[in-house]
C-alpha cells in the first residue's frame, strides 16, 4: 500500500531528535515493574572451564512470556495516560515484544493489537491470541506490518509501541542490567545479543562504567553497519537462525542512548549460534532461540579474546524457538561441533564391500546414521560405487581420526566440508 510520508512517522522515535534515555528512567522503571515480571536468575555457567572466562547466564528467556521483551512492554503500558489506556495500544512485531505486550496488556486490562507479518511463526500468532491480543496478520514482512501499524494508530488515535526504540521501552529493558550488578556485584563485562539495539541500550546505561559488548549474526549486522556511519543506517538482513534480531534499521533513541556507551561489536557467522543453542541444551538444559544464544554465540566463537580470565555475564535473552526448528539448529549445532560428519568413499560394489566399510567405520567406534549408494554417474570401473555417509562421532580428533582410516583402505574419499551440499 501507499502511504502518506507523514502517516508513516512515530513522534517518539523521531531521526531528528533522538531521545537518550538516562539513568533515572530505568531505576524508576524497576521499581514500577518489580512485581509484574520475573527477576530472572543468573547463575554461573558449567561452560566456564571450557571457554577460559567465568561466565554466568542472565537467564531472561525465563520470563512468563519467555523473553526479555516483557520489562519494556510493562513499562510502558504502565505509563500510559488514563485516556491512553482505554483506547489500548498497538505494535508491530513478528515474535516477542508481541508476546510480552499481549500478555502484560490482559494483566493491565489494556486492549492490545498486534501486527505481525505472513513470515510470523503460526505459534506465536497463536499464543498471542491466547494471552488476549487482537492479532492482525498482514505485510509480507516487518517493514510492512510496521508501516500499516503506524497508519492505524493515526487514524484511530491509539499510541504506536515500537519494540526496540520507544523511550519507555528502552528504559523497561535496562531493568535487567540493574539486576545483573545486583546479581554479579563484581562482573567486569557484560555480553549482550543485538538486533534492533533496544536492550543492549538499556543494559548499557543501566551498568554505567561497565561498557557492554554486542553481538550480531553476519546475516543482520545493523548495529556494526551503523556505528561505522556513525548513525542508525539501513543493513539488508538475510534468513537468519536468530530471526529475533533481524532489524533492517536500529533505533534512533536505541542508537543515541548506546553511542558512547559500546565497548565493541562482534559479527559472528551462523554456525556458532546452533553451537551456542546446542552447548545450553546439553550443559545447561536450557532450550533457548537463536536470538537468545548469540551472545553466547560471541563467547564460543571467540571473538573477545580479551574477556579470557574475566568475570563475564552473558544475556540468553528469549527462550521461544519453534519446536520444528530446533532438532534443525541442534543437528547443525552437532556438525559445527565436528560430531555429526558426513564423506563419499569409492568402495567395491560386489557382495562384503559394504560389510567391509561398515565394520572399517564401527571399528573405531563411528555410528553410522545414514547410508546412500550411487552407482549410475561413476567414472570408474563397473564393479565400483559411490558410498555417501552421515556418521557421528565424539568429537572434531575422532572425524579426523575417521578420516584417516578410510584413506588408508580406499582410493578415492572425500570428506566433511570439502563436500558441497547438493552431495547429501
């Protein structure tokens, strides 16, 4: 659709006159919301050995709604106008500020409706329904869901809440850093995921001299893209597994609040967030989204060789990841881990090749996971056939180990990445 210039601008996210939040909004933020959310638990993690820094978890995925989002949409609503709440408010969101609005909006007996895009999760259009929201599905992606949210707060009067930038929002989200120096009185950093920057705004100003680290995947890097333009500028985002912080823009306020308070902003491929998603299900029995691991997706990737011997605390900010999605991320989570490997061996096509390279791969104690024989398109002699295997091993030594076993019993072996996907 078309819209009017001006039908599209929030007055309270305004380019011109950012607004930088100060630290007395946040404190007067956690004593209005103090017994409307969790006060989350952050615990020292079992990952600390591994990784060479004392890392504890903030465990904000831990709130009712599973996400960090529910201190600023509390915040918020609670500080609307009498007149505000009873018209109700809306936003835009495909995920968790929608969640967290829907839900303190029934608590709060405020009318809330959500715009979420077609891409949104059928689950959480579904949970928004659930915890009292008026659900509108419309756009083909975020921009456009937000585009029409503006347009019908103008026309009916009712107050847009922008999930990573409204002033009050970012004030809600800063609570969490309060706890966290109240929690970890001695941490010397903090590492926080990054996307539309709303929390790691908050976070910063609310833990002062510490200066918080970001992290963001190389898919969406809008906050890297914006400190070196020194300004809130456009990133193309691409399919990411932390779809939560796939913001185009980052906020003006968000931008404004955080600019001289960032230590240092890490970009880190993806494949170091299914690890991350991966390392919290089995050491921390904690089932968490991709948004909610990149934080701790910065730490395994090692990217802040600096926090080596450090007390750290490290944000897992969401926990709501599609059930269908995540045996997805964990299988790659293995792969990246060198536990899950996958080659094409040459082996003989008569009766016992198959046995002989089977007993080859259990000898060394490698489970075999999935087999495939392809016989047409070999160049070699007749009696011959391609052998594509998914195995799982113990670690990156056993692949290696594999590896080397095979190529001493067979000509012809390819292994793990060298292989291109289209092969399994």
């Amino acid at each position: 659709e078309e819209y009017d210039e001006d039908d599209l601008k929030d007055p309270y996210c305004d380019p011109e006159h950012p607004v930088q939040i100060q630290f007395q909004e946040i404190s007067a933020a956690a004593f209005k919301i103090k017994n409307g959310i969790e006060r989350t638990p952050c615990d020292r993690s079992r990952l600390s050995e591994q990784v060479g820094m004392e890392v504890y978890l903030k465990k904000d995925f831990m709130q009712y709604t599973g996400s960090f989002k529910e201190r600023g949409a509390r915040y918020t609503l609670m500080c609307l106008s009498s007149e505000q709440k009873k018209l109700g408010v809306i936003a835009a969101s495909a995920g968790n500020h929608a969640l967290g609005l829907a839900y303190h909006g029934s608590k709060l007996n405020i009318p809330v409706i959500v715009v979420m895009p077609k891409t949104a999760p059928l689950m959480k259009q579904e949970l928004c329904k659930q915890l009292g929201a008026n659900v509108v599905v419309h756009g083909q992606d975020f921009g456009e869901a937000k585009n029409y949210a503006i347009h019908v707060s103008k026309r009916y009067n009712i107050m847009y809440i922008n999930g990573y930038d409204h002033p009050h929002i970012l004030a809600g989200q800063g609570t969490m850093g309060i706890e966290i120096v109240e929690q970890v009185p001695d941490v010397d950093a903090v590492v926080v995921p990054v996307g539309g920057g709303g929390l790691i705004a908050g976070v910063a100003l609310a833990v002062k001299s510490l200066k918080p680290s970001g992290v963001e995947s190389e898919r969406s890097p809008g906050m890297s893209v914006s400190l070196k333009a020194e300004r809130p500028t456009y990133a193309k985002v691409f399919p990411t597994l932390a779809d939560g912080l796939a913001v185009p823009v980052i906020g003006v306020n968000a931008f404004a609040t955080l600019k001289p308070l960032i230590d240092k902003m890490v970009v880190i491929p993806e494949e170091f967030i299914a690890l991350s998603i991966l390392r919290l299900v089995e050491m921390e029995k904690c089932v968490v989204e991709g948004a909610g691991a990149t934080g701790l997706a910065g730490i395994l990737s090692d990217s802040m060789p600096e926090l080596k011997g450090k007390k750290v605390v490290c944000v897992v900010s969401g926990g709501n990841i599609d059930t269908a999605v995540l045996g997805r991320v964990l299988e790659r989570g293995l792969a990246t881990d060198g536990r899950l490997c996958r080659f094409v061996v040459t082996a003989s096509d008569r009766p016992g090749g198959i046995a002989q390279l089977t007993r080859l791969i259990s000898s060394i104690g490698v489970s075999l996971k999935d087999i495939f024989h392809e016989r047409a398109w070999l160049k070699s002699d007749i009696y011959s056939c391609n052998v594509k295997c998914v195995v799982e091993t113990r670690n990156q030594e056993h692949c290696v180990e594999l590896e080397k076993l095979l190529k001493l019993h067979y000509d012809y072996v390819n292994f793990g990445s060298s292989l291109s996907s289209t092969l399994l």
